[in-house]
C-alpha cells in the first residue's frame, strides 16, 4: 500500500472515479476530455517532485498573468500559437493542483476560494488576449481588446450569478434532462476557448463569439430564478 505521501499512480487514476468527475462531465466536458488526464499525469510528476497544490496554483497563475503580454509582444506569426498553448497549460495545470489536493489530502476551503480568484484571472486574461491578437491583425487600435474585456466581465458576472443562485451542496444529483443537453453542451465549450487565439483572420469574429458566449452564460446562470415558484 502506498504511503499517504507518496500515492503511486494508482492512487492518482482512482480520482477520475470521484463524483466530481462525472460532474464535470456535465457542466465542463471539454475540460474532462481534453486536460482532466493530463493533469492526472502532471500531478502525478509534481507529487513525485515534491510540489505542492499550491505552488502549482502559483505558477498557474503566473502563466495567466503572462497571456497577454505573449499575444502583445511575441513575433506575430507566433504570438497566436504562444497564446493558445499558455491557455492550455492553464488548463491542465488547473486541473492538477486539484487532483494533487485531493490525493494528497491536501484540500481547504483557502485553496478553493483561491483557485476560484485565479481560475476567474485567467479567463480574464486570455480573452483580453485574443482581443489583443484581434487587434494586431485586424488593426482595431485597442477596441478588440476592450470588447473582450467586456466578455470577460460578462463571464466573471456569470459566475458570481451562479454561485449566488446554486443549491446548496454544488452539483446537480438528478439524471439530465433532455433540454438540459444543450445547455451542457453550450457550457462546457469554455474548455476549448484557447483554440479561438489561432482563428487568424477570424480574430474579429471570435471576440464577439467571446461576447456572445458570456452574455448566453448569464443567460443560463439566470434560469434557477425563472423555475422558481
């Protein structure tokens, strides 16, 4: 048996079997696809290096922090790739401070509150890089980068709406329903907003595509008060 230290690898794939993860699946589903399993991996490494949840909070926030200052000054023929990939790795590193948390036994309410802040920066931050990227192709002078700051806003409202109107407990026990498909598809697609830094000459179009897509998430956070009687 594993030492509560030193979990073998085991002890880390077992998290994928935790309610979370099939949570996930309804309301993150491209996160769960995408970067779930390459956190495992890299929490695994960083167990077996000695990191903890919390350093690997802190350099993930530091690759947000640095999103726009790489789609502001890398060579414009690599700034979107730049971009798109420090997106990336923010998400697997999103997801392997929690999965080190919990199989080390490491998690508090400190580090969720935490992670929230962050996790709500880096959104923050890309979207104010693809509007960045949008500007220095299309020359918008600065306006895309404003009109993405908007989405980011939207998006942080969101948020907050969602968490002042969630049930207690957080997730949703019962099995979907099948209108609740589309709002679960549409959800989960924020996964995959890194992709939108290489739209090239669609940059215009992907930051009101950013605009769109927060505006529908308040939208959807707003549905708990439409079904109350």
């Amino acid at each position: 048996m594993s030492k509560p230290n030193h979990p073998s690898f085991s002890d880390f794939a077992a998290d994928l079997r935790a309610d979370y993860y099939a949570q996930e699946w309804r309301g993150s589903w491209a996160v769960a696809l995408c970067f779930r399993r390459p956190g495992l991996v890299v929490a695994w490494l960083c167990n077996r290096l000695g990191l903890t949840p919390m350093a690997v909070t802190s350099f993930a926030l530091l690759v947000a922090l640095a999103i726009p200052a790489f789609a502001a000054w890398a060579p414009p023929g690599a700034a979107p790739l730049v971009v798109f990939l420090a997106g990336a790795i923010y998400q697997i590193l999103d997801c392997t401070d929690g999965t080190l948390a919990r199989v080390t036994n490491c998690t508090s309410q400190t580090g969720a509150d935490l992670d929230f802040f962050i996790d709500m920066t880096q959104w923050a931050m890309l979207y104010i890089a693809i509007g960045i990227l949008a500007d220095r192709a299309l020359g918008g002078g600065g306006t895309w980068a404003a009109v993405a700051g908007f989405a980011a806003w939207a998006r942080l409202m969101a948020r907050v709406i969602r968490d002042r109107l969630r049930p207690p407990g957080g997730g949703d026990a019962r099995p979907p329903r099948l209108l609740d498909y589309p709002s679960m598809f549409i959800g989960g697609l924020s996964g995959l907003i890194p992709l939108l830094a290489l739209a090239g000459q669609w940059l215009g179009a992907a930051v009101i595509a950013l605009v769109i897509y927060s505006l529908l998430d308040i939208a959807e956070a707003l549905v708990p008060l439409a079904e109350r009687r």
